[in-house]
C-alpha cells in the first residue's frame, strides 16, 4: 500500500464517527428535543383551564318551587355543574378563549385553573360561525398564553395538545399530547356542528367556515371533552383552539382537529374580548365549479350561477356564466375558496373582483355586503339604534328570505339598508316602521351601510322622512317581525 493510500484511509477513518460517537449525537439530539417540549409544556399549562357549566333550569316547570331545599335556581344549578371543556387565558384580565359549544346562554359558567382556583365567568361573545367563543372572568388573576401563527405550520411539524379539563378539575394539572402537523386547511363535513344552526329538514345547515377548509388535522391522542384546549408549537405559543366538532366517519372518537390562530381568526377573536358582532362579507352570488357547464373554456375557477338583485355582484354588473378569477389579487380556484377568501373580510369594504366573459378577462369593484350568520351570536357591547330603530345590511338577512326579497325587488339595486329591530310603541313604531322594511333614503341621501345611516339620522333635524323600497300591507311586515325575533332568539 502506498503511503499516499495509507494516509487517505487514515484520514477517512479519523472522519467516520464510530457508532458509539453517533449514538451519543442522536441522544443528545433526543434529549434538546425532549427538553424543549418540556419548556413548550411548562409555558403554556399554567394558560390551560377547565370550563364548567351548570344548567339553569325552570322551577316552575319541574314542579320544584316552594321546596324548602330548592328555594332558588341558584340552589339547582349549585348541584348540577359538569365540566363542557377547556379553554385557553389570552388576556390578563380574565378572558377565556373556548370553542363556542363549550358555553351556553342562561347556564351559569365558572373556570377552574391548573392551580385549583375556580372562578365565576360570564360569556363575552360568541360567534357559531368560527365556532370560537370568549368569556370574562372577574378578579382572577390568570395567565395569558402567548400566541403563535399557525400560517407558518406545516405537515410534520410537533405539536403539543393541552386540555384534559377534568384532570385539572380534579388533580388540578392538564395532561400534554404530542403529535404532529397531518394537515392543513382541512374540510369539516357537512354534519359537522360548531354551533351552526339546524335547517329546516333537520340536518345542519354548511354555514361553518370551517367546511370550507380552515382547520389544523393533527395526531395527538387526547379523548372526549378536550374542546377548547390549546395546540401550541415546541415554543409553547397557541397556534390552534383544539375542537370535538368534527367526529371522522364510522367512528365514536372526535378527529384531533384544531382551530387556527392566525391573521383572520385573531380578528374575530379581537371582536369576541370586546364583546362585539362578529360580521362576516357577501358577494351576493351563487357559485358552481364547472365552468364547462355555462360554455366557458378556462381552468377550473368559482362560476356564478345567479346573482341576488341589489346585492354587490349585481350592482356590479356580474351575471350567470362569469368565472371568478381573484379577489383583490388573490386567486381563486373553486367555488368555496371564494367563499372562505370573501368571507373572512368584513362587510362594507370594496373589492376589485377579476372574473372572464365570453373569454375575455375583466375587472369589477365592488362593496361588500353582509352575511347571516345562522346560529345564536351573543353580543354584550352596545348596540347601535336611534330612536329605537336598529339597522343592518340589506342582505343580513337568511337565505330563504333573501332570495325572497331580492325576487320582490325590495333590495334597491342602488343600496339600501335593512330594520332588524324597533321599539314597540317609540316614534318609529307608531310611524308604522316594522323589522323587515328596507330604508334607502334619510332625507335626500342614499344610505347603503348601517355606518351611512346612523351619521344621515344623527346629522338631521328633529323630523326626518325616512323613505322605503316599496310599500306592503302590514301583515306582511308583522310576519317579518316575528320572523326576525325568532331568528334572534
């Protein structure tokens, strides 16, 4: 063997760690890993509380009033709390963050934290639609979690899950999962309820955004009621509100699915910890995702279908058989990420919208309008009214009747506003204004947003004629009241 051959072997020899040196590396590499799951945990576990609730129910109706041990409702409810789920602090100043099925309107709610302590909390808003929910917890004094974008998650990635909300309840510590990243922009199924309101035929009704595909799909292995926990990345930051909603088909165990905490959603959460509606835009079409069928010869895109009188689409002169291409920039491949994209932006904000036509690519702007949202929103911040009138978007209306209005051409093409609320026996009342009238002028001016309507009314004299769409018979009006206070119910 040459010298030169000789010294080569030794040089690669010297290079080749020996099993017992890469054995060491791996372990050292395990151990830094293990050690920052540690730290993650340990961070956010003390952000992590138990929800419980307890039922209100009516003493009349089950024959209790009267007795001496159940003198109030309060005595009942004392006897009936059970724990709903988890929820994540995300303000010092004790609000909660929980999946919306985790609460209800008229039970009493308290937290209990990893310290043992339990807290009375009231809900702070509610929105079914994100499926998210916050709620106001008086002289506590909490642990914020520190959050985290879930954009920048990608399949693979580690995650850990933190609930366990009757562990904390009983032996005052939450229990820890670790998994990964599965996916990302999930579809929930249709049945799937996030506090979504039936439809009429019993099923529920896809009015979620997350069946339009927002959520995180993950792997880790906590069970039932962990609703509301936290899914946090390796640093301990909040990337996902963990939720039971979505059950995989053919099976009795909840997918490990994860609300994320992203640009969008921080929004709607901003709305909730203000105790504000959360509002959510309309373009006023249907859609489809076959171009091919209406005679257009383009890839794959949102195809409008029919387009509601006086909403944006039709203002803007969209009609049947256009494809959606992008919406301020971003491109649209089917018909739900249009809805997904438009939906996440707020009513009121104009839109250039690209779409082709008879194969010619064109360009639109247009106002948002607003979308119902079924299910029961709760709203603790003061809403706005004059004179006992409240107003909203023409189109805040559900589907049903606002197909129904638009083919009676109530909505002016031009805008208008809708009542959604007057105040029996005020001025407006007595005037013969009803919920389900469509107001387009205040005075002379043209109101087209709740915003423009407000600052008309504030800004007129003592007497204003306030001018509507089109006259009807009064019955029809009483109808549509009570249509609107059952909706809000």
């Amino acid at each position: 063997m040459s010298k030169k051959i000789g010294s080569f072997l030794l040089a690669l020899c010297c290079l080749v760690a020996s099993p017992s040196a890469v054995r060491a590396e791996v372990s050292q590499s395990v151990l830094a890993l293990q050690e920052q799951v540690t730290k993650g945990i340990a961070s956010a576990e003390p952000s992590v509380v138990a929800i419980n609730r307890a039922v209100a129910f009516d003493e009349d109706r089950l024959g209790l009033q009267g007795r001496p041990l159940l003198q109030s409702r309060t005595s009942i409810e004392s006897q009936l709390p059970y724990t709903t789920g988890a929820g994540v602090v995300i303000d010092a100043k004790g609000l909660v963050l929980t999946q919306y099925l985790n609460v209800r309107v008229g039970d009493r709610h308290t937290i209990t934290t990893t310290g043992g302590k339990t807290y009375e909390a009231t809900i702070k808003g509610a929105d079914p639609r994100s499926g998210l929910a916050v709620l106001s917890v008086e002289g506590a004094s909490l642990t914020p979690i520190e959050f985290g974008d879930a954009t920048k998650l990608r399949k693979g990635q580690f995650v850990v899950a933190i609930a366990n909300p009757i562990g904390i309840t009983e032996m005052g510590q939450a229990s820890a999962s670790m998994g990964i990243v599965s996916n990302i922009g999930a579809k929930a199924p249709r049945e799937a309820n996030f506090g979504n309101a039936a439809d009429e035929g019993g099923g529920i009704a896809a009015t979620s955004l997350h069946q339009l595909g927002t959520l995180i799909e993950t792997d880790v292995t906590l069970g039932w009621s962990n609703g509301g926990g936290a899914l946090v990345d390796l640093d301990g930051k909040l990337v996902g509100v963990m939720t039971d909603a979505v059950k995989l088909p053919g099976h009795e165990a909840a997918a490990h699915y994860a609300i994320p905490i992203n640009a969008a959603f921080r929004g709607i959460i901003e709305r909730l910890k203000r105790g504000e509606e959360v509002e959510y835009a309309l373009l006023g079409v249907t859609l489809g995702d076959n171009p091919a069928l209406l005679g257009n010869d383009v890839d794959t895109h949102a195809t409008v279908l029919g387009v509601f009188q006086g909403g944006p689409a039709d203002g803007a002169g969209l009609l049947p058989g256009d494809v959606i291409l992008s919406v301020d920039s971003k491109p649209i491949d089917t018909a739900q990420d249009l809805q997904l994209e438009v939906g996440l932006m707020t009513p009121g904000r104009t839109v250039a919208v690209e779409f082709v036509r008879a194969g010619q690519n064109r360009t639109t702007d247009m106002k948002l309008a607003k979308y119902f949202v079924a299910g029961e929103q709760v709203i603790t911040a003061n809403q706005r009214s004059w004179r006992g009138l409240k107003v909203d978007f023409a189109t805040a209306l559900p589907l049903e009747k606002l197909t129904e209005s638009s083919e009676a051409g109530l909505i002016d093409p031009e805008g208008c506003v809708l009542v959604t609320a007057v105040e029996e026996n005020g001025a407006a009342w007595q005037s013969g204004v009803r919920p389900g009238m469509f107001v387009s002028h205040v005075g002379n001016q043209r109101v087209t947003t709740p915003d423009e309507f407000y600052t008309a009314a504030q800004n007129s004299n003592e007497t204003i004629d306030l001018r509507f769409t089109e006259s009807r018979r009064p019955a029809e009006f009483e109808r549509d009241a009570q249509d609107l206070r059952r909706l809000q119910d």
